[in-house]
C-alpha cells in the first residue's frame, strides 16, 4: 500500500532533502512505520536509530493548544465565539474571537520592533497591541500570534504555564510517556546551525517559543514517532485516555471547515485537506519538518517527521515536495 507515497519519502533522504525521516501509515489496525537515514550530517554525521525526539514544532499547536481550548469549550468554560478581550483584558479589540485565532482569520497585524528578541513580557505585551485589518474573519492567513495568545487564555484558567497544562491535561492522559517540554539533548534531532545559537539541539528553533519558553501554546512540544502514532489514533477514535481530554463527538466536529463563512478550509485549529472524494482530513504542519494527515471516516493516517532545516533553513525544496506527497497520499489511500 501507499507505493508511491513511500517512493516520495525515502527519496526525501536519497535526494539529500532531509537528512533523514520517520514516517508511519495508520490503516484501520494496521501501522507501518520507517525510520531512514541521518538524525545529524554536521559537525558529525549520526544515524537514526530510531526513538529519537523531534522539535514538534507547530505540531504543538494541534496536539496541545488547541486540544486543551477544545476541552475547556466542551466543560462550559468558554465558548468558540467568545471575544478574545473577555479572558485577556489587556487585549485592545473587542472584535477578536477564539475562533478567529483557532482559524488563523483574525488579520492581526503590526509590526513589532525586534520581535524574536524582546524580554517574554515585553513580547505579550506587544502581541496584546495588535490589531486586525479590514479582512477579519474573511481570509486565512497562517500565524503563530493566535496559538501564542490562546495559550495565554489557558493560563486564566488553570493558573499555571501553557506547556504544563498541555503536560498535564494531553500528554499524560494519552500515555505520550516519551513527549516532552524539556527533552534530554542527546535524545533530540537537532535542528539548524545559526551564528548566534550554534548548533540547535535539544532546545526550541522557533525564535517566539524560545522566548516564552513554558508559556508559550504554538511550538515548543518535542516527541518522537511512536507518540504521535497514539496521537493520530486516538483522533481516529482507536485509543482511549486515561482521564477524559475530549469526546467523539468533539473530535468528529473537528473535520470540517470550521472558519467564520465556513468556506476558507480550515478547522478549529486545524488545516483541512480534501481527498478525491471529497472528505476531509486533518491536516497541520510543522517549520522544522513535521506533518501529519488523518482521515477519521476513513481510518487513516499518516505521520512524517523529519529535521529539514537541518543545518539550514534554506530548504525550498523540501517544501514542493511536501505538497507532492500529501497529495499522492490523499489519492493512494482512497485506492
């Protein structure tokens, strides 16, 4: 199964793309998984062996932000609809909703001076002036300000940083044992070499996260495959939590279009992708070289990470290919 979309893959490694990748097909009760390879080309270069911890980046958004704003929604707590001043007051427009940031239609805009090296409170505190331009809540514009902000409406309600409670109310429940905030170095797939930060490893590459560090809801979650495997299928309704995170019934709402006109392709938190047929898939994906792709009518899935800016950013490339492969993904697994 999936011949071609495997091809793409390991041609990701073979074509020097990425250093190396670790991907898995969920089907129905069936994973396959593969792990190919370089986890570091330089000063060194060091194989996968598998188990290794990737920066998860915006991965983080989907699997604990936006899981935990679903939970507090689903407790009565807020509403989707909610303005975003009513829980962050120091936050200056009152047409803001949780859904515009859930959905990325928010058109907040600004420019904020040095931004990847202002103190933690003096970014909020610029992120809190924003304001959105005339198409708020009429086009999709990808950013990580509303996770940022969202996380923030976390900490109102349980008083503690946003990657704890994403700790606490996600990963602990779902037996994610091996996914973590604070990773052990040696165990990460480093990321880029930067003249200011050396070799990446071990610690945040998104600049915002790694500012915020403990407090911040869009980056910063570092997993490794067999993690997001639990993931996936418990979105796929397969695996059940400890404790309650959310219901079916919230995880079936989530794969459709969820924007203010209902017409832009995103979900609550999510990006959608449509297969030939029409049905929608859950769809995010990460700077550093993740993405994931789950079909819950269908009972499929599929999880890739790999290290692309590794030991650059510079990587274009791997970006086309990207889109080649969701799409061949989405027409193999309907065959």
């Amino acid at each position: 199964m999936y011949e071609q979309t495997k091809k793409e893959l390991d041609s990701l490694v073979t074509k020097g793309i990425v250093p190396g990748i670790s991907y898995a097909f969920i089907t129905h009760d069936q994973v396959e998984k593969k792990i190919f390879g370089q986890k570091q080309l330089v000063p060194v270069k060091k194989p996968l062996v598998g188990g290794e911890l990737y920066d998860l980046a915006s991965l983080t958004k989907v699997i604990g932000t936006t899981t935990v704003i679903l939970k507090l929604a689903e407790q009565g707590k807020l509403a989707i609809d909610d303005p975003v001043q009513k829980y962050l007051i120091r936050f200056t427009d009152q047409r803001v909703t949780l859904r515009h940031l859930l959905t990325h239609t928010s058109a907040l805009s600004g420019y904020i001076k040095d931004r990847d090296h202002l103190p933690p409170k003096e970014l909020l505190t610029a992120l809190y002036t924003l304001r959105p331009k005339a198409w708020l809540g009429k086009k999709v514009v990808y950013a990580d300000i509303g996770l940022i902000l969202l996380g923030e409406v976390i900490e109102v309600f349980y008083g503690r940083p946003v990657q704890e409670v994403i700790a606490s109310e996600v990963l602990a429940p779902l037996q994610m044992k091996e996914s973590t905030f604070t990773p052990e170095k040696d165990r990460c797939v480093p990321t880029e070499i930067t003249a200011e930060r050396g070799l990446i490893q071990g610690e945040v590459h998104d600049p915002k996260a790694y500012i915020l560090g403990k407090h911040c809801g869009s980056a910063g979650l570092f997993a490794p495959l067999d993690d997001l495997i639990i993931f996936a299928q418990w979105l796929l309704g397969k695996r059940r939590p400890l404790r309650p995170i959310v219901t079916d019934k919230t995880l079936t709402m989530l794969f459709k279009d969820h924007t203010p006109t209902r017409r832009l392709g995103r979900s609550l938190g999510w990006d959608l992708r449509y297969d030939p047929k029409g049905q929608a898939c859950l769809y995010h994906t990460g700077f550093t070289g993740t993405f994931i792709v789950i079909d819950r009518k269908n009972q499929t899935a599929l999880i890739v990470l790999s290290n692309r800016i590794h030991p650059s950013a510079d990587n274009e490339t791997f970006l086309k290919w990207r889109d080649v492969i969701v799409s061949d993904y989405l027409r193999e697994k309907e065959s």
